[in-house]
C-alpha cells in the first residue's frame, strides 16, 4: 500500500469534520472499500506482470532448448532465417502455380515475324489473338520495304473434319496431290481502294493456315498505302508452306 492509501483516511475525516455521525461512518466505509479496491488492483496488475515474465523465460528457455538440440557447441548468431523448403498449400487453397500463362496466338507472331525479316524491311505493328482453348492462333504485323507499309495476317488452326478435304462448291480451290486442298485470290477488292492476295490450305489432318497481304495498314478503316499488297499468291504460298508454323493441339470450338 502507498502513502496515499495512508492519508486518504485522515483527509476524507478532515474533509467531513462537523457532518452528520451516519455521514462519517458512510465516508470511512467508502474509503475503506476504495482501498480494498486499489489493494486488488496493484495485486491483479502484480500478478499479470508476473505472468508476462513468466511466459517470457518459457519462450527463453524454450528456445535455448531447441539450439541446444540442434548442437550445444554452436553459438546463436543474429541474422536472416534460414530458407526450408516449400510445403504444401494449407488443405483447401490452391497451391500456386509457378507457370506462366501463354501470350495470346501462342507462337504465330514470333514466327511471322521470323518468316518476313529481311534486309531493308521493318515491322512494326504487331498483334496476337486466340489460344490453345480456341483452337486456332493468329497474328498480324505491318510489313514496309520502302514501297510503302502492308499488312500481314495469319491464321493458323486444327478442325475437325467429316472426311478428306475436298474443293466442292468451293471457288478458286485446287486439289493437290498431298490431299490437302488449297485455295487463293489474287488482287481481291475489299474497301476504300484496298486490295489483297491470300492462300488457305487445309490438311488431311485437320490443320489449316490462311494468310493474306493487304496494300495498306489493315483490312478495314484504312487507305492504301502503296499499289499492291507486299506479298504475292506465290509467295504467300511459300510462307503457308513453312515447317515454323505451329498448330493448336486440339480443335477450334
């Protein structure tokens, strides 16, 4: 007990001094709780702070325990945890996956541009679209060897198909002796003056590729931008021909 617990008595009497007899008995009896209050207060708050220095030297000795565990000798040095390996996700979360995910088109615009580099072009322009879960990849680039800027598109997908490809009822289409079918235009008109040339081939097994050369940035929304398209039929042809190109493993939806 402090010093103010001593005093607070005589204080409280001064204070009430020529009061009522019921008056004083009903001040003493007030101190007297509120020092028995104050009594349980200091020995609560004692026994708490006891309790932390208790669990303190728990977590201590604890942790002498498990170094000692892993060697005696071995002095306990300040510095970064050591690495453990990953454990699995808690049950019910996902693990996380480490992959990537595959840029839109897949591989087709690295190969594009692969197939159209050549000394005194640039490209510029570049687009991807589509993906394994669609079936089909697909890429664009704008394609200038100093004649003036021209579009490439391509267009690479798997199909399932009823039978052998065939040319019936389709105009322009060729049968070639591989079995698969080919069909092309040259010079065909689309809008505001833009012209195109464009190969489809399609394989027995379901493989198909287009490409098509506008003589202007785009298909649509778009003016020429040099007489005719930078690649012929023929060339065109080549380039569907190319080992490079990659085909979704599964068919288009």
């Amino acid at each position: 007990m402090n010093k103010l617990d001593d005093q607070l008595p005589e204080l409280m009497t001064r204070a009430t001094d020529g009061l009522e007899p019921e008056s004083v008995d009903l001040v003493e009896r007030s101190v007297a709780q509120g020092v028995r209050l104050r009594r349980r207060r200091s020995a609560a708050a004692g026994v708490a702070a006891g309790g932390a220095v208790l669990v303190t030297m728990g977590l201590v000795v604890a942790g002498v325990q498990h170094f000692d565990q892993r060697g005696g000798s071995q002095p306990l040095v300040a510095g970064p945890p050591v690495a453990s390996k990953p454990t699995s996700a808690p049950s019910g979360l996902p693990s996380a996956d480490p992959t990537k995910k595959p840029k839109p088109g897949g591989p087709t615009l690295k190969t594009l541009q692969s197939l159209l580099k050549g000394p005194g072009r640039t490209l510029s322009a570049p687009a991807s679209w589509g993906g394994e879960d669609e079936g089909f990849f697909a890429a664009s680039t704008v394609v200038d060897d100093g004649k003036g800027k021209s579009q490439v598109q391509v267009l690479t997908q798997r199909m399932l198909l009823p039978g052998p490809p065939t040319c019936k009822d389709v105009p322009g289409c060729t049968k070639r002796p591989d079995g698969s079918t080919i069909r092309s235009q040259q010079l065909g008109h689309e809008r505001d003056g833009v012209l195109s040339n464009f190969v489809e081939i399609t394989w027995k097994d379901g493989r198909f590729i287009g490409l098509t050369s506008y003589n202007a940035v785009s298909e649509k929304d778009s003016k020429p931008t040099r007489a005719k398209p930078f690649l012929t039929v023929a060339q065109l042809t080549e380039l569907a021909g190319s080992k490079q190109w990659k085909y979704p493993a599964q068919a288009s939806k």
